[in-house]
C-alpha cells in the first residue's frame, strides 16, 4: 500500500558503509582555532572565554543550513519557524526523500549515506563550501530504551561521528546535534544484561557507589570502563571538544515543556565554532498561566475520522478493552496480565511501561513510536480500541495536516515516530536566536549532572503514576 498522507524520519536500520568512526581520530583541519577548552578528561575543568563573547551574528535570513539525517523534517520545521531555512537536505532513505521533495520541493537534497560524503561533494550539491549552521540527529537506535543498545558499537550509533567528521571538514559556524535523552547514560560497548555481574539491568548500578554488584559470585567478569554508563556521552565530549575545538552546550529537553503534547526528552547539543553557544530558551508550557498541550488539544477532533492507520488483531484488542484511560498492562487483573504480556516480557527488566499502553485524553502522549500497533510500543487512542493513526501521530508530533507524507502505511510511521516534535525544534531554532553570554564557564561535568538529573527524574514521575494508578 502507497498511500501518501497529507500531514514523517529517519529509517531503524540505515546503512552504514564506512569504517565506524568511532575508533578513528577527525581529520585534522587549519582552520581550526586554539584550544578554548581543557574538558577532555575528567569532564572537570570548564572552559571560559571571559569578556565579551567573540561569535559572530548569525542572521537566520542570509544563513546558509544544512540538514543531516533530514527524514520527515520534524527538526527543520521547528527551525523553519523561527527563521532557519535549510537549503541542502541529506537523507537515505529515499522513500524519505520523496517527502522531502514533495513539501519542500526548493531544497536541495543529496540522497546518499553520510559515510560516503565529504565537504567536497556537500559543497558541489549545496553550490558553496561555506554553511552557516549544520543540524542533524544522527539515528539513535543505538541508545534508545527501545533499541538494542549497542551504542558506539552500532553502526548507526557511529552516524554521530560521521556527522562530526563533516563538522570538521566544513567548520560552520554553529552546529546542533539532538539525539535520544538517553545517550547521557550510554555506554561505548553493550554488555548484555545475563552477562553481567548480578544480572542488573539498570547499568547506572555499577557504580564505584554500589561495589557490591561487582563482586556478584556469578562467575561474570567485571565491567570495563568502557562498558560503564556514561562512557559514550565522554567519549563523545572529548571528540567535540579537543578534536574538533567548538564551545558546546548542551541539555536533555522535554518537548512538552515547548508546546509539544508529548512527553518526548532529547538531548540536545549546540556547538560553536567562533565564542559561546547561546543559552537554551526557558520552557513556555507546564505551568497554571500556560497549561501543557494534552492529547485532546491535539487530536480531539479526529476521533471520529482519523484516516489510514493499523488496527489491532482481535486477539490482542480483548486485552486493550480492559486498559482505562492513560492505563498499561499493570491495569490488567495479573492472570490476564501474565497472559497477554507473555513469560519473558514478564521476567524482563525495567518498567515495560509502553506495553498495552493506553493514552489519556487530558494528559501528555507519551513518546510517539514507529510501530503503535505493537504490544510494547503500544499507542492505543484513549476512548477507541485501536492504534492512533497516521494523522493522529503527526498531530501529536506537531506536523501541519497540510504536510504530506510519503510510503506506505508503515513507512509513515516510522518517519514520524522518528521524527523531533515540531515544538522542540522551534525551542533549538528561537536558542539559536538567542545573544551568547558575554561570558561564561562551560562545565562539562555539570552540564552532565544536570542532563542526567532532568532524565532520571522525568523516569520516577513516571514509576509514580504509574504506583499511584496500580494503588
């Protein structure tokens, strides 16, 4: 079926054709400045430039953009709305393409493998050497929760630092690289849980606070640092940092604290090649003045024509008609549960939250997802036992209705379950706006702490609905 949606991202398994980067230096360039920065190792010592902030304006009007791993565009219509308008596009995946050509039929697209580009071939398709700002979100499977966490080691996880080395080569003036909230807490290589001392799956665990996992009589070895969470967010950092010489700040956002009505966190990185990085805008949404976008906001008025979507099997739709409202399996009486869940999901770790998952009409969406249609990825409509749809999806990630989206019913999906809300990507684009601070130390280590404290505690509010339901 190719039925193209009038409202898309990237694919979960691009190809990648090159050595992964991961273990090779960037290329050096002389254009590059002195070093500003010693946060390399430790991530302890910040960097401050002092005085007033030697970054150039960038006007949004003359700036040349280039988009990486462009997909559906959720991260450029954000920009787009605060001014920033790419002119080059690259992307893959060529159903994704076609819906790139298909929206923004002026923008130049390069249809090919980021391994496979160089600053020469970006400037022959772009038509000059020099770019503004680059924005991208290499693909992110590797450090999502609903991956399978190799991280560094994956391919795809090695997207990064193939965006990075073009980074290099190009030196724009700004960079900006979102990812999954969850790369501050990554590790360079996976350890599968049933090999690890104590079989813990929370990696956090093996910590120099909590030994005694380390000494689990399981016969398992011992983690490497490398395998430690967090190693892949510093190895990242001293790549940035000591290779490339930019500035950098960074956080983990949630999208609705910007308008989106969708709990989605990101980590979000901006580089500067020239001074300081902007600081990031303040959350507009989530407070009594201006309440958070609910689900009824967004999709209220599609319930009873959502157009072209999945639908569940019978067999699994019996178990969604006992899930209320902003509900998960854990509201299943626990015979059903073990039943429709299965043994292993059931002996698996973690909070298996998004299983037979139900949306509330006055909450937030959770994440939107690629397969809706699946028990664990589960998006049901909060009042009808079926998926959302593809309309309904886009809504929620905040693309227009008059945007149209390419592929089949499933290649839909996926690009807006890849996609960046709109709304955050309009949060990056006002930040961009944003003056630099005429000084400021940029501590890597607290940035981290900070990042890491924001994604933890948006995990326990959500263990405590969830124990507040079950109750």
């Amino acid at each position: 079926m190719n039925s193209a949606v009038s409202l898309e991202s990237r694919p979960s398994t691009p190809s990648h054709s090159r050595q992964p980067a991961a273990h090779r230096r960037l290329p050096a360039t002389d254009q590059a400045k002195p070093h500003q920065s010693r946060a390399v190792g430790n991530l302890s010592e910040p960097a401050s430039t002092g005085g007033a902030s030697t970054q150039g304006t960038v006007s949004p009007e003359t700036a040349v953009v280039w988009s990486f791993f462009t997909g559906a565009m959720g991260l450029d219509l954000g920009l787009e709305s605060a001014g920033w308008k790419p002119s080059l596009a690259v992307e893959i995946e060529p159903v994704f393409c076609r819906t790139i050509r298909r929206n923004r039929p002026e923008v130049r697209v390069l249809e090919q493998d980021i391994a496979e580009l160089s600053s020469a071939k970006l400037a022959a398709v772009a038509g000059t050497r020099e770019a503004d700002l680059f924005v991208g979100g290499p693909p992110c499977q590797s450090f999502s929760t609903g991956g399978n966490r190799a991280a560094l080691n994956d391919p795809r996880g090695n997207a990064i630092f193939e965006y990075l080395r073009l980074v290099s080569e190009v030196r724009p003036k700004m960079f900006v690289l979102e990812n999954v909230a969850n790369i501050v807490t990554a590790a360079i290589r996976h350890r599968p849980i049933n090999q690890r001392p104590g079989r813990n799956w929370n990696l956090s665990s093996y910590s120099a606070q909590q030994p005694c996992l380390w000494d689990a009589d399981d016969g398992a070895a011992a983690l490497q640092e490398d395998e430690l969470s967090g190693s892949a967010i510093r190895y990242l950092l001293r790549t940035v940092i000591a290779d490339l010489n930019y500035n950098v700040r960074f956080a983990v956002l949630n999208s609705a604290d910007y308008g989106a009505p969708q709990k989605r966190l990101r980590f979000v990185m901006i580089g500067s090649r020239d001074g300081l990085p902007p600081r990031f805008v303040r959350p507009t949404h989530g407070t009594d003045a201006i309440p958070f976008f609910t689900v009824r906001d967004a999709i209220g008025d599609l319930e009873s024509n959502p157009g072209p979507g999945f639908s569940y099997l019978d067999s699994t739709k019996r178990y969604f008609a006992l899930v209320p409202p902003g509900g998960n399996w854990r509201d299943l009486p626990p015979e059903v549960a073990i039943e429709a869940m299965g043994e292993r999901s059931m002996k698996a770790g973690g909070g298996k939250t998004g299983f037979f998952r139900r949306l509330s009409w006055e909450g937030l969406s959770p994440t939107i997802t690629g397969k809706p249609n699946r028990k664990g990825s589960a998006m049901c409509h909060p009042s009808v036992d079926r998926p959302l749809s593809v309309r309904e999806c886009a809504r929620l990630q905040g693309f227009p209705d008059g945007w149209t989206i390419q592929g089949s019913v499933a290649d839909q999906y996926q690009q807006i379950g890849n996609a960046v809300p709109v709304a955050l990507g309009r949060a990056i684009g006002l930040t961009l706006l944003e003056n630099p601070p005429a000084s400021d130390a940029l501590d890597p280590a607290e940035m981290l702490a900070r990042a890491i404290q924001t994604l933890r505690a948006s995990a326990r509010n959500t263990r405590s609905r969830e124990t507040k339901g079950a109750a």
